[in-house]
C-alpha cells in the first residue's frame, strides 16, 4: 500500500486555495515526490529522515521548482536524489544556489542531480519518462512500484504519450488548468473533460485533477465543479486539494 499526500495543488502561484504543486508518495523504503512547487515546503512535517527521498521535477517553470529554496528544512539521512529532465543539472545548480538559496553542495545531506534518460534503473522503482506537449519541454513519468502504478501527467495538453504513462494505472495524477469546456490554453493545459478521456482512453482506474490554475480556479467550490464535468466522461474521477491524503 502506497500512502499519496497531495502537499501542493495549483498552478501559477500560490493562493487561498492551495500551494504550488508538490505530490508525496510513500513507500515503507523510501519516498517519492512529484515536483518541487511551494507545497513541498510542507514536506518536513509528513516523512521521517530515515528513508532515501526521490525528487523527480517534470520541468523548470518556477511554479514546479519554487520550493526548492525550502530543501534546508529537512533532513534527509538517507540522501535527496533528484531526477530532473536532460540538461536540467546545469539549470538546478544555477537556481539552487546564490544569490539565490542555499547552494546544492551546501545542503546538511548528500544530495545528487540525475537526469531522466527514458529509464533509470538503478532506482528501486520501475520509472518510465515521455515528453508531453506544452510551451517548454515537460517530461510526463510512469512509476510502477511494487504491484501499484502510478502515473503524472503536469503542464500539457491532450497527447498520445499522456494516454502511453497512463495505460491501466491504478492512479493518474494529472493536470487541469483549464475550466470546464475552456479552450483558451488548449495546445498546452488540460481542461476536466480532457484530463478525464485520457484516463478513459488509457484504461486508468483513477484519477485526481490538479495544477488548477490560480487566476481560473479561485475557490475551491470551482475544482468540485470540474470534479463533476470530468465525472461525466470518467466516473472515478476527483478533484485534488492541499493536504490530501489517499491509499493505493
């Protein structure tokens, strides 16, 4: 059993809906997390130190790595291995760093950058990487641990390789900026009906929307009406909230 704690859940920036998005998944021998938005700063308050922790960052907009400046406050033992898109160590080690932050190579933990070739197979988890479509290169990611599969699909719009991550997941964690029925940013975010036929087009058993967009999403009465248009298309279908938890 996986434990999933949504600790960031909008797009853009923070707001009195939630925190830039950050997913925690728990396994009993190590951690996982998806994404470095302000979210994560909650992190220090969810695991203990004593396991590896697996950083994997989908791509460089600030709104998916402004909680890096925060990584000081924890302290993890067992090392930080952060997964990042190819030619990502140069960005991380110039953004995490001065005048910035506190630099990589003086965090209190060892703490190494990898970049995601489309497998890794040194990690204890099977962990497949495609590009999704959006304004700058974003890489989707299918983690398969243990007997679960869980698969994230952020900043993007309707593409064959989110439907490829998601094919038969026991969870889809996917985005949705857009409201329903909105097409304004359509060759790069999701709108419910959109994330929801990708995860009934690839046979996912469930799905949690998030990165709602702050400036479209401004209670969060508004996600509980996307929750219900995604419904419509792909029954198992919830919108996401900061400090979720979930079993899978």
């Amino acid at each position: 059993m996986l434990k999933i704690t949504f600790l960031g859940t909008n797009g853009w920036f923070d707001s009195n809906t939630g925190n830039t998005p950050s997913v925690l998944i728990e396994h009993r021998n190590y951690y996982i997390i998806l994404d470095a938005g302000n979210g994560i700063s909650k992190l220090r308050n969810c695991i203990s130190s004593d396991k590896p922790v697996y950083l994997f960052l989908s791509h460089f907009h600030l709104d998916h790595i402004s909680g890096l400046h925060t990584l000081p406050l924890n302290k993890f033992s067992k090392g930080l291995y952060i997964i990042v898109p190819k030619g990502g160590t140069k960005l991380i080690n110039q953004f995490v760093n001065v005048p910035f932050t506190v630099p990589i190579k003086k965090l209190p933990f060892k703490t190494e950058i990898i970049e995601a070739c489309n497998k890794l197979n040194f990690l204890p988890f099977k962990a497949t990487f495609l590009p999704l479509v959006h304004s700058s290169y974003v890489l989707g990611i299918r983690l398969e641990i243990d007997s679960k599969t869980i698969s994230y699909c952020t900043d993007t719009s309707y593409c064959f390789n989110a439907i490829t991550l998601a094919k038969n997941a026991d969870l889809l964690i996917s985005e949705c900026s857009m409201k329903p029925l909105g097409t304004d940013d359509a060759s790069v975010h999701l709108n419910p009906e959109l994330a929801s036929k990708i995860a009934k087009e690839a046979g996912a058993k469930k799905l949690m929307l998030i990165h709602f967009d702050a400036a479209k999403y401004l209670t969060l009465d508004d996600r509980k009406k996307a929750e219900l248009a995604a419904k419509t298309i792909f029954n198992n279908s919830y919108a996401s909230y900061d400090d979720l938890e979930l079993q899978v």
